[in-house]
C-alpha cells in the first residue's frame, strides 16, 4: 500500500503466498498501522476486482475506485494502425457494471490517475534505481522481511530526495 496523496509513502508490506491479489484487498489496507488512520478511498488496479472485497469497503463508508478493464483506452504514444479487434466484454455481475459506471465518471479518472502517477513509480524507483529485480531470500518471514527493508530505505530516501530539490 502506498499513499497516493502526494507523499509515496509505503504505508504497508503486507506479503501474502495467494498466487492472485483478487481476495487480498481487504486484508492488505488492514494490514496498515492504525496510527496512520484508516483511508476513505482505496485506489486497486484489476488484479484486485472482487465483488465481496469491494462491498466490505462500502459498509465501511470507504470509497473504492477498481478497474475494471482496459476497453477504449489507447495508448497516446501508439501510433500503430487500428486493428479490427473484437469489442472489449461487457461486464456480467451487477457490482462490475456498478464500478464500470463509477470509473467512467470524470473525477473518478482524475483520482484514479494518481495511482499510475504516484503509486506504480514506487515500485519502478525499487526496481530501477534500488536494483531490485527478485527477492533474495526464501520463505514468507524472510521475504517478508526483505521486503519491509526495502519498503524503510524508500521511505528514507523519498524525503531525503524531497528535501534535495
């Protein structure tokens, strides 16, 4: 979990042996410190979509923005001809269309670009400059300290580097 609020904080290292992230969401925004408080959104790419997840979060009165897929989305820079493709799927289970809605609001896509700016540099920044390409050392506890290690440098080395400029 990283705070995309401008900080790029990594407020959890929560490591998990579950091959899929689709029933990690809950478990992973509660895995943060309490100190920090509880967040009132929760941005999660599509590994993440799960309905029962999603409606946990809405009981607590936290708001989730999901994605739900990439339909219609090109990238700026592809200048690649058009392709006849098939038309992207249409979501089945009521709770996806719900979301499908949501994301296609406006402020939503605002909000949801702040985690492609804020949270996915952080794991570029520790495989780029940190030079970390795999974990080390084998075995949950291990890795799951590997990875709080790497987790405290960046958060050291955010502020430092803010401070820098």
């Amino acid at each position: 979990m990283v705070d995309a609020q401008g900080s790029q904080l990594v407020l959890d290292t929560r490591v998990s042996q579950c091959a899929s992230d689709r029933n990690e969401l809950v478990a992973d925004v509660e895995a943060i410190p309490h100190q920090l408080g509880t967040p009132s959104q929760v941005l999660a790419d599509n590994g993440y979509a799960n309905g029962d997840e999603v409606a946990t979060f809405e009981e607590r009165h936290i708001d989730v923005l999901v994605a739900v897929g990439g339909e219609d989305r090109r990238r700026p820079h592809d200048f690649r001809p058009l392709t006849d493709t098939a038309p992207a799927k249409e979501p089945k289970t009521p709770w996806l269309q719900q979301m499908k809605q949501k994301m296609e609001r406006d402020e939503n896509r605002v909000i949801y670009c702040l985690r492609q700016q804020t949270v996915e540099p952080v794991f570029g920044v520790m495989k780029e400059a940190m030079g970390f390409g795999h974990f080390l050392l084998r075995g949950k506890v291990k890795v799951n300290v590997e990875w709080q290690l790497l987790a405290l440098a960046e958060n050291c080395r955010r502020p430092h580097n803010m401070m820098r400029a």
